[in-house]
C-alpha cells in the first residue's frame, strides 16, 4: 500500500524531493544510400543545491518541496542531437547540512555547489550502431531516467556574530542599526520567529556578518519558549553580542539566566554528540561549537532611557565586567560596539 511519508515543516528543517531530467532518446532515422542518420538524445538537467550567502532560513522551501529538472531533447535526422536539459538550481543559506543516500554534506562555503541528483544520460541514434555487417539498424537507444532522492536539509546559521539576549531586549532593533536587515520589531516578546541575517559593512566593503535569534528565556536549552532550536543557530558563529535589556529591573540577572542555558545546552549536546560518536567511532566533529567556550561582548541595550547610567553602573558592579552601554535608536555606543566586534573577530582569526 503507498504510504504517504511523514514531512517535517519547519523552516530551518525540510525535506524535498528532487528528480533529475530523463536523457532524450536516440533517434531512428534514414537518409537514402547514405545510411542511418539519427541524432543522440540530449542529457537530462541535473538538480543541484546551492548555497546562497544572503539566506537565513530554509522557509522558501516549506511551499515548494518538488524541484524537476529539464529532460533532455530527442535526437532527430540529420544526425543532429538533442539538447541536454536545463539544471535546477536550489539555494539554500550557508550552514545547511544535506543528507541524502546515507551521507551527510555540511555546506559551509559562500556558493557551493553540490549535485544531488543526475540526469539521464541522453539515448544514442541508429547512426551509432552502423557497423560493417549491419549497415542500416532499425533501433536506437532510449534516454535514461533522472536519478530522484528525497533529500534531508538542516540548517545551522553560520555568521560571525550571534546577537542573543531575552525577548524584548533589542536585538532586532540592533541588527536592523548595524546591518542591511529589515527584521521586525515590535514592543512584544517574541517578536522574532526565525534568524534574521545582515551584513555589517565597512564602507562598500562586507566587514561581518551578523545573525540575531529569537529571544531565549529560562528552560531555553529544552524548548521552552521558542526553544533549543534557536541555540543550534548560534553554534557556528565566533562571537556573542549578549544583549540585555536595559528595561529590565536586573539586567545582571538575566546574564546569568541566559548563560545557564547555555551551559545546560551544551551539557546536553555534548551527551547527545557523545552517544552519536559512540555510534559512528572514528568520526570526528567539524567545528567546536560549544557556547559557553565562545566570547561574549556583553551590552546593555536602550541607553536613551531615564536612569541608564545607575543600571549600567549597577550591572558592571555586580558582573565585574565590561559592559557597552548602547542605543539603537540614538545610535550611542554603536561605534564602541563595532571597534569590539572587530577586535573580538581578529583575535580568533
Ligand atoms: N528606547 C529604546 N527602545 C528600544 C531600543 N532598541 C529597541 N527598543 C524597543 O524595544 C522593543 C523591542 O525591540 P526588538 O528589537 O523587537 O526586541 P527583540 O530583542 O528583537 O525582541 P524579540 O524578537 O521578541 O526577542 C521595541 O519596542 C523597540 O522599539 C533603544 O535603543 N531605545
Ligand atoms: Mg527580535
């Protein structure tokens, strides 16, 4: 009985379906006394995935999941061929790991190409088959069919810096200030449903990129809120822009909430990629992706706001650290933030 698959949507987790074009069949074709004369089929399209470095999520792939390559054309008299089919091209964000015929392929370049399913190899015509006893053959080959996969696509964003903090902090706000992004912004928590993605530019010259994720709250690390899922995102990038709320009562507070969430998420990935190694010894982990062991430039958001300098007091007294005081919305502290970024990023290079 045909069962119909299970398919997860989310649009940072998909499953499509991809079929290569059909080769064009082999042509059967005469000319008088000079023989056979069929052309070949042409090569059936193959579909490739490629990365694209502007994407943040896999969410164009929710509506449409079947990509079809172009077939390719029949031979015809006259010994002319057909044409190979045309490619289709699927893009995707940097990050995303494609699974399909038991492998696993990380994607973590700027426009990388994969194929993942090839066409048909086009048919030959009669004229190829002529041989010395058999001077006019009747037949030709027919194309061959596309390969078809399902494919598997997972993302985890890479950027250079993760924006994170608790709902309403700022973020978006932020990224929108220092980035070309136009997240959403709103007096709400959880505003922002996916990662949104922008480049920092310094001059006409991409500085970095930066990604922000959807507010965190306690019990984060096993989904709740918006959940674990968001934590995977901020795996892959070299920096964290921990931004805390400037409203809030006790900003240091929440330093310590959301880094506990981190320590409990790595503690649990740790033991999930533990047992996952067990399984598959001898494979070796790409990327330490570990987030607590990451930097942290830690700011205090909304500084336009009556009484920002006794909290920013407050809260450097009580964390013993630096905090930058920043505005979105006067743009305050957006230039001190940018030198630490920058800093921050050529120390890991
Ligand atoms: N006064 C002031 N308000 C700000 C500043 N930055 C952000 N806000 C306000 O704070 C609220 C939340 O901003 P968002 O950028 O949506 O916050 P977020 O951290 O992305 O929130 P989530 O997506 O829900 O996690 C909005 O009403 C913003 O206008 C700032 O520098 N000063
Ligand atoms: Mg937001």
């Amino acid at each position: 009985m045909f069962m119909k698959k299970r398919r997860s949507i989310s649009w940072d987790e998909v499953e499509i379906s991809v079929y290569a074009g059909r080769g064009g069949n082999g042509c059967v074709s005469f000319r008088r006394e000079r023989g056979p004369n069929g052309g070949d089929g042409g090569k059936g399209g193959d579909v490739l995935i490629k990365t694209d470095p502007t994407m943040s999520t896999l969410f164009h792939l929710v509506r449409k999941r079947r990509f079809k390559a172009e077939s390719g054309g029949h031979g015809q008299g006259k010994n002319r061929h057909g044409k190979n089919g045309k490619n289709s091209i699927i893009l995707i964000p940097k990050g995303t790991l494609v699974s399909f015929d038991g492998k696993e392929i990380d994607l973590i370049e700027n426009n990388q190409t994969l194929i993942v399913a090839k066409g048909g190899r086009g048919g030959r015509g009669n004229s190829r088959f002529a041989t010395s006893t058999c001077t006019t053959p009747r037949f030709a080959e027919q194309g061959e069919a596309g390969e078809e996969k399902e494919i598997h696509l997972e993302l985890r964003l890479i950027a250079d810096v993760g924006i994170i903090g608790f709902p309403n902090a700022g973020k978006s706000t932020l990224l929108s200030k220092l980035s070309d992004a136009h997240p959403k912004i709103a007096s709400y928590p959880f505003t922002t449903l996916t990662p949104n993605l922008g480049v920092v530019k310094d001059g006409e010259k991409a500085a970095f990129t930066i990604a922000d994720i959807p507010g965190l709250i306690s019990g984060a690390h096993s989904g709740k809120g918006l959940g674990d899922r968001f934590l995977r995102h901020i795996q892959r990038t070299k920096v964290l822009l921990h931004l805390l709320d400037g409203e809030e009562e006790d900003p240091a507070e929440k330093f310590y909430q959301l880094n506990e969430e981190m320590r409990l998420y790595d503690e649990e990935h740790r033991r999930q990629t533990t047992d996952y190694r067990l399984q598959t010894a001898g494979e070796s982990n790409l990327y330490d992706d570990e987030l607590l062991k990451k930097q942290q430039i830690v700011c205090l958001s909304k500084s336009d706001l009556d009484g920002s300098n006794e909290k920013l007091k407050a809260t450097c007294d009580k964390l013993k650290m630096k905090v930058i005081p920043i505005s979105a919305l006067s743009g305050e502290g957006l230039d001190n933030l940018i030198s630490a970024i920058t800093f921050h990023l050529n120390q890991g290079a």
